[in-house]
C-alpha cells in the first residue's frame, strides 16, 4: 500500500552506477523466483501432490488411538491385566438381543447364529447369554452374547467387524431385534459422505467471489489451500507410520489446513490486489506483497507452529501425533502461500490486474472510498473507547462462564445416532440392565482368592454402585478381577464421582484391611484419568504458548503493551469458544444432546486458537505500527489501520467460519464440537475483538502502546515484520 494517500511517494534517486531497481527482502526474492520459474514451481507443487498421493495409497494409513497415560491407576490396571493374563485378551462386540415375548423361545435360532459368528475370521471365542444367567435381564426379554475379538478393536479389519454385524442381523424375524454394541462395531459403522468438506468449500468460493467479483481472482487462494491440504494429508498417511496418529486426525487437518491455507492466501492476495490499484506492475506487486504480508503470514503460521508443538510437552498420547500433523499442515500452507500462490500470481496476473483496476475506476467513478465503513467505525469507537471496550467485554465474559463448569470425558454409544446399531445396543443395555451397564468399572485386586471376594462385597456396598460381579481369578492366580456397575451412565457426573469416591475414599481402607494393592481401571475410569491430566497440565500448557508467543510479538512490535493485550484478548476468545461448546453440548442448547466435552478439545482448540488469533492481531496491529511510524499520529494510524484490515480480516473470518462451521453437519459428535469451537472463537475474535476491542484498548493506551522500557529494548534485538511499500 502506498506510504501516502492522495500523492504520489517520494522517489529515493537511484544508487551510482547502479540500476533504480526497487529492494526486497528474502520473501520478496522468494516470490521473485516463483514468478520467474513459474511453471517450474507450479510442476513441483503437482509433481510433489501427486508422488505423495501415489505413496502414501500404496503404503495405506497406520493410523492408531493411543490414550495411554503412565502413571494413572486406568493404566497400570491394564499393564497388570496383561501381565497376569486373562481370559478376554482382545476388545469384545456385543450381540444384544429383545425378545418381548421372551428369548427362552429364541435359544434355537440364536445359538445358531452364534455358532455361525464364532466361525468368523477375527473372532476368537463367543459366550452365549444361556449359558450364563447374569446376561439375560430378571424379565427374561434381553439379553446379550459376548463376542471375543482375536486382537484390540482397531486391529480387527473393518470387513471381519462387518461380517460379524450382518451374520448376527440375519437373525431377526418376527418379534426378535438383534443390535450391536462395542468400539469396534461403531469404528466399522459408516461415518456419512464428506458433505461437511464440500459445503465448507462452496461456501468459502461463494465469499472469495463476493469479495474479489471475479472467478480467477477467487480461485486463486482456494487453489493454494486445496494443493497445500492435499499435499498435508499424504503426508500425514506416511507419518502414521512413524509417530502415533489417531484415526480422528485426517478430517481435522482438513478441517484447519482449508481454513488457515485460504486464510494465509487471502492475506497475501489481498496485500497484492492493494499494490495493483498502487500503479505497480504485477510482478512488483506479488514482491510487494510478499516482503509485507507474507512476513505477517510466515509469523502467524510460526505462532500456530509454537503453538501445536507445545502439545507435543503435555504427553497426551495420540494428541502428539495430532499436534504434529497439525504442525505439519500448517508448515506445508504457509509454504505454499509463499511459493505456488506467486506463482500462480504470475500465471494469472494480467487478468487479475486489468479487473482490479477497472474495478478500482469504477469504484472511483462512484465516489466509493476504500474503506470509508471500517474508517469511520473506528472514529466511532475512539470516540467513546471505554463504554465500548466495556460492553464487548462484558458480553464475551458472560459467553465464557458456562466453561468453568465444563465436564470433560469422551463420547460413547450413547451419542451415536438414534438409528445406529450401536446406538440401539447402547439403549437396550441400559433397559434391560441399568444405565451403569454400559460403562462398568474395571477393579483389580492384587491378592489371593479370599481377598478378591473381601473386595468385591464391600464394593457392592459402596455408594453409587449398583451390582459388583463375583471376583474373577487371573490365569495365574495373582490377581483377581471385580467388575463394578455405577447406577448412572458412563458419561454421568455421578459415575466420575464413582471413580473418585472408590480410588480415593473405599480402596485406601480395603488394603489397609486385607493387605492387597487396588486399582479402579476400565475405559470409563481411563477417560477419567484422561480429562484429569488434561485438567491438571493445562495451565502449563497455557504459560508456555502464552509466554513463548508473547515474547514474539514484542521482539517483533518493540512494546510491553502489544503482547500482553493480545495475550489477554486471544485467551478471551478462546474462553468465549468454550462456553459455547459447554451450552451446545453439555447442557443441550438447540436440541444436541447432553454429554461431556471431548477431553482433548480444549487444549487444541487453545492451540490452534491462540495461533490464528495471531494471524488478525498482526495483520491489523502492524498496518496501525506502520501508519505509526509513518504520521506518528496515534488516533490517525489506529483508523487508518482497521480502515486498511477491516474488510480483508472480515472475509477471512468469514471464510475460516463457514469452513469451520460447516463441521456442524458432520455425524461425528467430535467433529461438531470441533467446528463450533473454532468457528465461535473466529467470529468473537473477527468481528468483536479485532473491530472493537482492539481499536478501543490502541485508543485508550495512546502513545504508551508502542513503549518498551530502554533496557529491554537494548537487549532485544530488532525484528523488521511489515516492510513498507516503496522498500
């Protein structure tokens, strides 16, 4: 953008002996090689999508949900439980049957059937509910068959867990419902067509059109962002091989990778589309554009990066390999918004360029006035800053409170669709057998025989539980195992109260009295322990982001202010995002139904959050900076600032929220609460944050925004984001 605005720049006489040729910095150079090897960059970037697409196919997806957590009472039950050896080795499918009239008259189809699933490949043993009495309900109408898989639930091929399904549904007739429950059978269930990913990009393509009003200026970041996620995604597939990455991971960097690659691109183009209606040439603008904004975009995506990685030091299991593709994406959508969009600037400038300037003309011919809006909003806002800064505040502050009731857990069955199998498996347990039947707690018992059964009849005592099972001896005698059914639902506050109460107030005085080691294990408790770490090394986590990516911005702004105000905001919109979630999801605004929040989701969401928030605080705060540093008029270079951001951080938001947003239709329970809780914090921090809060807080703050006590800024050294225009 033109350092003044009505005349033309002073012009610097040119070096002796030299050409007058304009200066870049290294992304100015970069984009300068782009455009000259055009082709060459542009059949790398498909040579590279396409070989990474050819391999990771042939080399298939290692994907694996690995929630262990060293160290938890969860896990050390199941390290003993495989030590000791049991009699279920692999995960179990439940085949839950209804009979109104009774499943005594069923016995000889059903046996059957199930002499017919034990001859499946992947099935290594099948307990019939009549040859045990405690599987049948006390009406005799359900009752369930224990199917024993040969490994854990996401080794089993899809196709055995399928075969399984459709052998167990041949036998319905008449008044008999076959149905059924376990994680294998809800991983082999279809997840839906990817409608959420083709909506969000119609939707993205409608906005870039509105915004640029023509086709090829439209396609231009999309392009970029589809080449960068599907280059992210094979990579991705390859990387399963090496790290542990959960098989939730593809759809959510798809999720991010479409929203930051068109974000970052859009940044960029719209850097450009300003240097055009400047009188530069195309290729000037794209050096331009690139020594500007694309220093913004490299910043942004280096925070997102610190960010995501900062995960990696919580020691969440799969949640590492999560981070890391995320990192991963974001790495690749940064390259490309650096390398294949000038590129393809270089492809398309000429036509771009003959429509910004004839859409400029027009605009001038109108009297329009490039961000007249956005100018006089902020002239609003500095008119009464503090009102302003309170009332938003207040209202997003009101918005977080429901997050510090949040519930973590995970979901279950019991939030599948009513029409799913596993869904219906779910209910009919919890008819025929209490709520607490779906998600029984594990006790091991570190003792003899007598010891077992001492147990399990005081934990049949014990409030919340409804029934203990007769304790189970391991195959070598060392341990015993009780299995303990809570009166709530799994996902119930009552039951992780359970879990607390047995572990912290029944087991301590049982060995205390039979001399025997105790631990409150099974998935339920392992969620538990999950939600309980997260709880506890969050606040770590938060220090180390918030830390690490203030230290940027002042080392990049040269301010005290800068960095803690962002901080302060970013965080306010990720709590805004939060309690969102908690009202949709937790307490069932809108018809969802009521659970716990996914217990990873906060801590990514942080991650991924802060980061992007980033990208609208340095785009907006380095335009006021250089107006600063240009007029040294704070009033004028805060109105100028969000004049010249206003509407490009708007359709980012807008993009990043109808990308985000559009996960809503996912089946996939995560997934919604995924995209709720970015498209949320996005739409607080576009529109709430960058367009009122930050203008009131620059305005109240004044000259004091840009100081830095002089013995720090000695020290630091001087970090050049934004270079200006006619560098």
């Amino acid at each position: 953008m033109s350092p003044t605005r009505g005349a033309a720049a002073p012009v610097a006489p040119p070096t002796p002996g030299r050409p007058d040729k304009p200066r870049g910095g290294r992304f100015g150079s970069l984009a300068g090689w782009a455009q000259r090897h055009r082709w060459a960059a542009l059949l790398i970037w498909v040579a590279v999508l396409a070989a990474v697409t050819l391999v990771s196919g042939a080399a298939g997806s290692a994907y694996k949900n690995n929630f262990a957590l060293p160290g938890t009472d969860s896990q050390a039950a199941t390290d003993l439980f495989t030590k000791h050896g049991s009699a279920q080795a692999g995960d179990s499918v439940d085949i839950v049957l209804k009979d109104s009239q009774g499943l005594d008259g069923r016995k000889a189809g059903v046996e059957k059937m199930l002499t017919e699933v034990k001859g499946l490949p992947g099935v290594a043993d099948v307990r019939s509910p009549y040859a045990d009495a405690s599987a049948v309900s006390r009406d005799g109408t359900i009752g369930y068959a224990t199917v024993t898989l040969d490994g854990k639930a996401e080794a089993v091929p899809k196709e055995d867990i399928t075969a399984i399904i459709d052998t167990a549904k041949s036998a319905e007739s008449g008044g008999l419902q076959v149905e059924l429950g376990g994680e294998a059978v809800r991983g082999a269930q279809e997840k839906g067509s990817p409608t959420a990913e083709l909506a969000g990009i119609l939707a993205a393509v409608i906005i870039l059109g509105l915004l640029f009003g023509s086709l090829v200026a439209a396609s231009v970041p999309l392009i970029t962002a589809l080449f960068a996620v599907g280059s992210a995604l094979g990579l991705i597939v390859l990387a399963s091989h090496v790290f542990t990455i959960a098989d939730f991971t593809p759809p959510i960097t798809m999720l991010v990778g479409l929203g930051v690659g068109i974000d970052y691109a859009l940044l960029i183009f719209y850097r450009y589309r300003h240097e055009l209606t400047d009188g530069a040439e195309p290729a000037e603008a794209t050096r331009k554009a690139l020594d500007a904004a694309g220093r913004t975009v490299f910043f942004a995506g280096c925070t997102v990066i610190i960010a995501l990685l900062g995960l990696v030091a919580l020691g969440l299991g799969s949640l590492q390999g999560v981070a890391l593709a995320l990192a991963l994406t974001v790495l690749t959508t940064m390259a490309a918004s650096l390398i294949l969009l000038p590129a393809l600037l270089a492809v398309f400038g000429r036509r771009i360029q003959r429509h910004v300037l004839k859409h400029a003309a027009r605009a001038e011919a109108n009297g329009k006035v490039e961000g007249r809006r956005w100018r006089a909003l902020a002239a609003a806002v500095q008119r009464r800053p503090l009102p302003a800064l309170l009332v938003a505040t207040f209202a997003l502050l009101a918005l977080s409170a429901p997050a510090l009731s949040m519930r973590l857990g995970f979901a279950d069955a019991g939030n599948d669709p009513a029409t799913t199998t596993s869904r219906q498996a779910y209910d009919l347990l919890a008819e025929g057998f209490g709520p607490g039947f779906n998600g029984p707690l594990i006790v091991l018992v570190q003792g003899d025989e007598a010891a077992g059964q001492g147990v399990r009849s005081e934990l049949a005592k014990a409030e919340g539980v409804a029934t203990a099972s007769p304790a189970m001896p391991s195959e070598d005698g060392a341990l015993s195992t009780v299995i303990v059914y809570p009166e709530t639902s799994p996902q119930a506050e009552g039951t992780a109260d359970l879990v607390h109460h047995l572990r912290d107030d029944v087991a301590p005085g049982l060995e205390h009295d039979t001399g025997a080691e105790i631990l409150v294990g099974g998935s339920v408790a392992a969620s538990q322990d999950f939600a309980d770490t997260v709880s506890q090394r969050l606040p770590l986590f938060v220090a180390v982001v918030v830390g690490m990516s203030s230290l940027l911005l002042m080392l990049v702004f040269r301010s005290v202010w800068i960095p803690v105000k962002a901080a302060l905001l970013n965080l306010l919109s990720i709590s805004a995002a939060l309690g969102a979630m908690t009202l949709v999801f937790q307490y069932g605004w809108f018809g969802v139904q009521q659970g716990p929040i996914e217990a990873f989701l906060p801590v990514l969401i942080f991650a991924i959050v802060f980061g992007l928030s980033m990208d609208y605080e340095v785009f907006l705060v380095s335009r006021i900076h250089e107006e600063w540093e240009r007029t040294k008029d704070h009033s004028l270079a805060v109105r100028e600032g969000l004049a010249t951001t206003g509407k490009v951080i708007t359709a980012a938001g807008a993009i990043m929220i109808v990308v985000f947003g559009a996960f809503m239709l996912s089946a996939d329970r995560m997934l919604q609460q995924f995209g709720l809780g970015l498209a949320v914090a996005i739409l607080v921090d576009a529109l709430v944050i960058r367009c009122l809060i930050v203008p009131a807080v620059m305005q109240l703050l004044g000259k004091r925004a840009w100081w830095l006590p002089a013995p720090l800024a000695r020290r630091l050294p001087k970090v050049a984001l934004e270079r200006p225009a006619n560098s």
